[in-house]
C-alpha cells in the first residue's frame, strides 16, 4: 500500500512537507462508548470475551445495510495540521459522519500531529474508526518533514532501517523488535491496523517498488523475519498486515503506474512467494493485503491479484487457512484502475473476498456500487456480514472500540523514545555489507583529501546529511558536495580537485508512482570516467542494486536503508570504527550473492569453486542426479553450493536450501537420537535402563540384558536389518517380527549398525511420551528450532519441492516424497531408523542448534550437557559410535581431517552431516545418489573429499545468520 503524492503545505518559512501546531482538543463530542466493552482487554490472540461477542451481534443486527458497506472502506487522511474549515478535513470528517466510513489511513505526519488529527476524526465517528497506517520500517511514514530555511527537522516516532538491512543482519531478533517498536509506538498514535510488514521475496534485480521494502530473497529467512516482524507489532495489540498477496517481489513493473504481470508457476509459488504468507498466517497475522499484479498461473488470466476469487478466496482462505481481514491494496492504484472503473473494481474486489476497501477514487460511488450489486443478487448480504463482523472484531482486539482517543502527553514517552532509537542504531551498525575492497581501499585513513559526494534528488534535502557529517568529523576533513539527476556533464566534470579520493552517496528513493530507482546513465557514465583515475567509493543507501551502473568502483557499499541510524553505521564503518557487519541478503548476478560479505570475500571463494568443482564432476560421472553441500559455523552459512537438478529429467529444478530431501538414516539422530536426548535430560529414559522396562513385550533369550545405551551405540547384538516387506503386508504382523526377533550375539560383545535397534528405540519414546513418533519431534524439536519442512509424511502439496529418489522395483513406481527405506514404508512411513524428509536450511538450523549449546534464538531445545553427553565416544577402543551419533575415524565420511569432539552420521539416499564444535563448522551434504537406482555408487569418495575441502578451506568468521 502507498500513498498518493504529498500536498505541499504553503507554510511561512516554507515548510517543504508537514506539520506545525497540534490540533486542539476541543471538536464535537465523541458518541458515548459501550460500557460493557471498558474491560475488555487489547489482545490479538485471547478469545473474544462474551460481552464483546454479544456487542458485535447487537451492532451487526441494527446496522443498516449501507452502514455496513460503509464500515468496509477506509479513506486516506494526510497527517499535516489543518483547521477544520479546511476542504481536505471537512471531506474526511463528511467521509465519517456522512458516508460512515469504517477506517481512515493516516500518512505523513509528525507524530503528534497524526495523533491529534487521529482525535479529531475519532471524535466526530458514530462507531470508532480502525485507523491504519503504512507503518513499514524505512518508509518514514511517521517523520514530521524539513523547515526551510536552514532545514530545520520537523520530529519523528523511530525511524528504524529498511526491511532489507534487517535481512543483511541475518539476526531474527531484530526483526522481532523492530516490529515490536513499530507495534508500539502506532498504538501510541492511535493506530490500530499497521501496513506492515512487507513480506514479498525480493527475487528480480529490477523491481522498482519493493526492493530494499523486502527482508531479502531466500524464502526462508523472510518467513522467519517476517513471522517474528508480525510477532512483534501484535505483541504490542497493534494488527500487522502482511503484504503483498501473493507476492509482489518477482515484477519489473510498478503497481502505482501499470498492472504488472508475474508468470511465476503454481509451484514456484509454493516454494518461494508463498512461503513468508504462509509463515505470517501461522504466526497468526490478523490482516493481509492483495497485490495489484496478475498472476495468470492462479487466476488464468491478467485479471488483478484483488480482483480474482481464486486468489483472496481459494488460495488466501482456503489453502492458507487465512481466517483474519483481507485488505485491499489502494483502489486509486493504476495497477488495479486501469481498465476497472471505481464502481467495477469496488464491487470485484468485495466479490473476490475483501474485507476492506483501502482508498476507492469516489467512496460514495465505492460504497453505492456495491449496494447495487447486493440488490441485483450479485453478493449475497451475508458476504457483508462476515466482513464487517471481522471488523469489528478487529476493532475490539486493538482497543479502537474501547478507547478510541490517545494521549497526546503520554505519546512523549514512547514515540522516538531513546530504547528505541538505540534497537534502530543496532540494527543499522550490524547491516552495513561491504561487497567491494579491491586495492583494501577500505576502511578510509585520514590524512588524504577526501571529497564527500551525495547523490540525490533535488528535494532530498535530508538526504546525506548525517553520513557526510559524521565521515568527515571522522576522517577529519573533507569537501561536502552535492549533486542531483539534473547535475550536467559539465558541472560533474569539475567538481574533483587533483589528489582527492572520492566517497559517493548515493540516494536513490523509489518514487512511488514515477518508477525511479537507477543513478542514471550520465552520472554512472562520470562516476566510472572518475574510478580510472582514483580511488572510488560508494555507499549505496536504499537501492542496492545500482553497482551494476558503475563496475569500475574500486570499493562499493551496500546499507539496504536509509535514515540517520543508517548514515551514521555507514560513516562509522567506512571510517573503521566498526566492523562491515552485514551480509547480502539479495544477489546481483554478476556483481555479489546473497551472503556475501566483508569476511566472506575474497577467502570464501576457493572453498565455493572446489566444492563446485567435486559436485559438478559427480553429477557427470552419474553419481547423484544433484546435491546440495553448504558448509557453515554457529553464525549461519558460509558457503553453499548446489550442482545438477533433483531428477535427470532436463526439466528438473536445481537443488537449493528449500529443496526437501528423503533423510533416510539420518532419521536416527536429526530425529530420534532428538528425542532421547530430552527425555533422557527429563529423567523419563534411563540410558542403562533395560529396553525391557519400557517394552516389556520384547522378550527373548539375552534380551533383558540390553539396556537403552546398548541400542544407541549398536551394541546391542541385534541383526543388522530384517526384509520386514518381503514377509508381511502389515505394520502390525512387522512390528511383531521385530520385537520377536532373536539376537545375533549377546550385548556389548561387537557393534552392528542395526535399524531394528533404532526401530524399538522409536517405540521406545512413544510409549514414554505417550505420542506419537512424528507428533513429538515435530512439538518438542522440529517447531521449536524453526525447522519448517522437516517431518515424516511430506504432504502432495510440497511434491514440486521434493528431489525423487529411487524407481523402486517393489512399489513399481519413482518415490517422491514417500519414504525410499521399505521398512519405514511397511511401518507408515515414521520409524526410528528411517521416514524423516527434511532441508538444507532446516538441517543449517539444526547443526547451529548443536554448535550454540542448544539453543537458538532464545529458543532452548537441549543442554550443553546433554550435547556432550551424546557425542562423546561411549567405548573408545571398541567402537565409533557415541549415543546415536558416530565420530571421526580417519576413514568415514568425516574424511581425514575431522577429528573428536566432532560427530556426525549420513544417510543410504545420499545424505550426511558432520558437526566439528572445536573449529565451530558443520558441513552437510545432501544428495538423491540411489535416483534412479539404489545400484549407483561413489558417494562415499564425494563425502570425505567435500568433508576434507571445508576442513582445508572453510573460512573464519560470522556466518550468515541464516537460516
């Protein structure tokens, strides 16, 4: 959602945006409130009490039926001050009192005077509006505009760093307190319905209005930003709304102009622009907007994404489940005006399933035209109902109902506040990402004339002011100069003195409704003829993409936001008073890739060309179709490498972090050996207990002398394995087979890698849970760590996301996404020893679990101690193995180098991981080296010459962050 452009405010001294005096208190007198309603408290989640149900069914049923179409509309209002003799307050107070309009949106105003104005339309409102704002980080919706002359700063809540550089942090937490700052200090205001955030997958350089609006592009850090971004604004009681729906990232075209057209498949969709929605929905977001794009593979034509059923209906109620208010995109939009009148649009947009209309060109024909519809049979009045019942139910949950008007002396205390301009000063220090140093040009030194460049446009009159200040007072001198898209040739010519190093700023703001977001080519043109001569520097603010104007930089910069928390990090690390923290959360092909960085270039490029190398000669020798091998530390990623696709057939997908695969027995300890663990920790499993204490119906000759232990480091003298699916058709007849199965030797004699052995371990937690194999991991490990696709039982609809594995002569079929063990299949698919699918960023989530003691992000999951525990080698001398896990030998898939405290283990599909605490690395490969058959050899020799490669070359440093 964006705002139509700003009216410029005829002030003395010429006051360039908003804002002068607050609006006073006085104004009609607000419509008494519901009594019943004043203890209600402001939850987004807690049920509803009953007083505030009965008050929504009273309302609803005297409600006449264009009040309640009215209740469905929102109109924009400019947060500036104005009597209210003016004609823009007299049209929105007509717009409440006349038209009875349900919300307003407030953009672009100082604080307290979006707050006053807030209490003014309040005031004159029957029922209490839902008041809504675009609140996103970095859009400044909330800053109160520049005095000239001597601009002069008009106030401003927190301007916290765009969503991209809370991306180029790598840090979820951040994304959760910048929504908390954001969900607090619009309740402040007196917003209720946050605009935010924008949870669109940046995937195509070119997108002229999302861009640096974006937490970046792999799907699963934006899920896990955005689903912490919406945790935080509701912790606050301010709704969030995610936006763009279905996504908005993958354009070239900007919505407030024309209709842009993504061509994106079904699947894609589901594995990429879906994903952060489907997050936000399961971290209960209560609102979320349409995006005025077509989206042919879903509507089957280039109807707009508002206008279509299938999108706001099918695909937002019915596949994701979406049960709060669907939000239109702003009607006065050209991405969904042209070519549908305001009536048209109006009464599709409320057919295809909106609950609110966000600012239609003519309200009273909106809200006419959709009457007409209701009386021509056209939406049924029920469809109404439901809308304005989940209005007001939102406008309960947020305290609209029970406390409309805010406190403007109150306000003080929160807005802006010091804590949290700090949390914004945070952020932007750990996002600064330099992706280019050639000649370590960086950081500066003082001592050397220095000419300070912004580049801006000619009414960004803030822009740069911070940074050059804070570099110059720094490096202790420097010539400040200022240049715009309408500089000449000639004037750009002569602005250098001889000898002087050059830093450029660059400004370049996406234009809502102008499409503007390059340098453009005469300033790329001078900016390039500068670098043949001297060094040059450039800090990108907002758009980082404009590299690829200027390739002959000698350093470039990339800060993913602007504001001053975000000048003043970036001033501070190309003077070398802090770290180039930030890494790339979005790739420019041919100039940098997502995750790169000032510690991961140019010392990670040798580990990423070998590891290149080893996959791709292994998908031509014919050993595995594709793989994935990403090597990593506590931090997150530090390489990741994917060759070949996940089938042989051309069409195939190549593999990526997102791409599910059959685990096989790495079941037994990214699953099971999991669930020991805790309930080992919790006293519930004895490790020398016998098995026959838990299972006493595993009877037998020797039996009662396994213990727990004896399973977990195969000792136990249980048979290898039993061709369970050649002698029975039924779970039940094989679980009998196995529990009725004699011992080869008697316990603790020798090790045998046993999947029986795993298999009465599973059943083992079962009974001692009292869950389920797959409930428990999935309740007790696989959410908590954030692991999202990695369970047994992988549904049909992430089938385009699975890798198949083997043409399997017993089932007579390809197996994707059923499990390739026959023994797990003949058990339904969950077993201790097999069954388990899961994903590169999944298990990265799961080996940065291990190295940081157990927990992540705030989330505990094991003990240190109980880490050590069970992956120390139990019987040196004797065996490999520790409790599920094995270690290095020198020989296994650790490969040669890899030595104890590390552990790790592989699996028969293809896949293997290996964790190395001492040297805080873990590196996993993940194949489908048995596709199309199990026959195909040499993944051992792939296993220990990628093991051996990120031991010889892994750098050091921060890792991504993510997953």
């Amino acid at each position: 959602m964006h705002p139509a452009p700003v009216r410029v405010a005829g002030l003395a001294g010429a006051c360039l945006a908003i804002a002068c005096t607050p609006i006073g208190s006085g104004g009609p007198t607000p419509a008494p409130r519901p009594g019943a309603l004043h203890d209600v408290p402001v939850s987004l989640s807690a049920p509803l009490p009953r007083a505030a149900t009965r008050w929504i069914d009273s309302t609803l049923a005297a409600m006449p039926l264009r009040d309640k179409v009215a209740q469905m509309v929102m109109i924009w209002v400019l947060g500036d001050y104005t009597s209210t003799t003016d004609s823009a307050f007299a049209w929105a107070a007509a717009r409440i009192t006349e038209d009875k309009v349900g919300g307003v949106v407030m953009s672009l105003g100082s604080p307290i005077e979006v707050a006053a104005k807030v209490n003014a339309l309040q005031r004159r409102a029957a029922l209490p509006l839902l008041v809504a704002s675009d609140v996103e980080p970095g859009l400044g919706r909330l800053e109160g505009g520049t005095f000239t002359p001597g601009l002069l700063r008009g106030g401003d809540a927190t301007v916290l760093p765009n969503n991209m550089a809370i991306g180029a942090t790598g840090r979820v937490d951040f994304a959760r307190e910048a929504g908390r700052i954001t969900g607090r200090e619009s309740r402040a205001i007196g917003i209720h319905l946050a605009f935010a955030p924008t949870v669109d997958v940046n995937n195509n350089p070119a997108n002229p209005v999302i861009n640096v609006r974006s937490f970046g592009e792999d799907p699963a850090q934006v899920s896990a930003m955005s689903a912490a971004f919406v945790a935080g604004v509701q912790e606050a009681g301010v709704a969030a709304t995610v936006k763009h729906f279905p996504g908005h990232g993958d354009t070239d075209t900007d919505s407030h102009l024309a209709l842009p057209i993504v061509t994106a498949s079904r699947a894609r969709l589901d594995s990429m622009e879906l994903r952060p929605f489907r997050a936000a929905i399961d971290a209960g977001v209560a609102a979320v907007m349409s995006a005025h794009i077509a989206l042919p593979a879903v509507a089957g034509d280039s109807t707009p994404a508002t206008l279509v059923p299938a999108i706001f209906e099918g695909l937002l109620r019915d596949t994701l489940a979406f049960r709060g208010l669907a939000v239109t995109d702003a009607m006065d939009m050209r991405g969904v005006g042209a070519g549908y009148p305001n009536e048209v649009s109006s009464v599709r947009a409320v057919q295809a399933g909106a609950d609110l209309l966000l600012m239609p060109a003519d309200v009273g024909g909106a809200i006419g035209a959709v009457l007409a519809a209701i009386a021509r049979g056209e939406i049924p009045a029920a469809r109404i109902d439901a809308s304005v019942r989940r209005i007001l139910e939102m406008k309960i949950r947020t305290g609209a109902i029970q406390r409309p008007i805010v406190d403007l002396d109150s306000l003080r205390e929160i807005v802006g506040a010091a804590p949290h301009r700090a949390v914004a000063q945070g952020i932007a220090d750990g996002a600064i990402t330099l992706l280019r140093n050639t000649g370590a040009v960086l950081p500066l030194t003082r001592g050397t004339a220095t000419a300070i460049v912004t580049f801006a446009g000619e009414s960004d009159v803030n822009a740069g002011r911070t940074f050059a200040a804070e570099l110059r007072g720094r490096l202790g001198e420097g010539r400040l100069l200022r240049i715009s898209p309408a500089t000449s040739r000639a004037r750009l010519d002569s602005l250098l003195r001889p000898g002087e190093r050059m830093v450029l700023a660059t400004f370049v703001r996406t234009i809502e409704g102008e499409g503007r977001f390059a340098v453009g080519a005469h300033v790329a043109q001078w900016i390039d003829s500068v670098a043949w001569t001297r060094p040059v520097t450039v800090v990108a603010f907002s758009n980082p993409y404009v590299l690829r104007e200027f390739n002959r930089v000698s350093a470039y910069v990339a800060t993913f936001g602007r504001g001053d928390a975000v000048e003043r990090a970036a001033a501070r690390a190309v003077a070398g008073a802090i770290p180039f923290a930030g890494r790339a959360p979005i790739t420019l092909p041919g100039y940098f890739r997502a995750g790169d960085g000032a510690d991961r270039s140019p010392d990670v490029r040798p580990l990423e060309d070998s590891l290149r190398r080893i996959l791709e000669a292994a998908v031509r020798d014919s050993i595995f179709p594709g793989g994935i091998a990403i090597v990593g530390n506590r931090a997150g990623i530090l390489s990741q490498v994917s060759a070949g696709r996940i089938d042989w057939a051309a069409d195939a997908p190549a593999p990526t972090l997102e791409t599910i695969w059959d685990m096989a027995s790495l079941t037994k300890v990214v699953g099971l050996t999991s669930a020991m663990m805790q309930l080992v920790r919790q006293g519930r499993i004895d490790l020398d207990a016998p098995v026959q204490r838990y299972l006493p119906e595993w009877q037998g000759r020797g039996k009662d002398a396994v213990t727990i232990r004896h399973l977990l480091t195969h000792s136990g003298g249980l048979a290898p394995f039993i061709q369970l699916w050649k002698r029975t058709t039924s779970a039940a007849e094989a679980r009998r087979i196995v529990l009725d199965a004699s011992l080869d030797t008697v316990p603790g004699a020798r090790m045998v890698y046993s999947d029986l052995g795993a298999m009465l371990l599973g059943w083992v937690v079962e009974r001692v849970s009292g869950e389920p194999l797959d409930r428990y991991l999935a309740a007790h490990v696989f959410t908590a760590a954030g692991m999202r696709d990695t369970r047994f039982l992988p549904p049909t609809s992430l089938r385009a996301r699975i890798a198949p594995t083997e043409r399997d002569p017993w089932r007579g079929r390809l197996l994707r996404g059923e499990v390739h063990d026959e023994n797990a299949h003949l058990l339904g698919g969950v077993s201790g020893h097999a069954g388990l699918f899961s994903t590169g960023a999944d298990l990265v989530r799961f080996a940065r679990l291990y190295l940081n003691g157990g927990a992540l992000e705030g989330v505990r999951i094991f003990e240190p101690e109980t880490i050590r525990r069970f992956t120390t080698v139990q019987r040196p001398g004797f065996s490999n193995r520790a409790l599920g896990w094995e270690v290095p030998t020198g020989g296994n898939s650790a490969g040669r180098l890899m030595r104890a405290p590390a552990f790790g283990h592989t699996g028969f599909t293809g896949t293997s991981l290996w964790i190395d605490p001492a040297n805080d690395r873990f590196v996993i490969l993940l194949t489908n080296r048995v596709n199309p058959t199990r026959e195909r050899t040499g993944i051992a020799r792939v296993r220990t010459t990628v093991a051996e490669t990120a031991a010889t070359l892994a750098p050091a440093g921060n890792g991504r962050g993510s997953p």
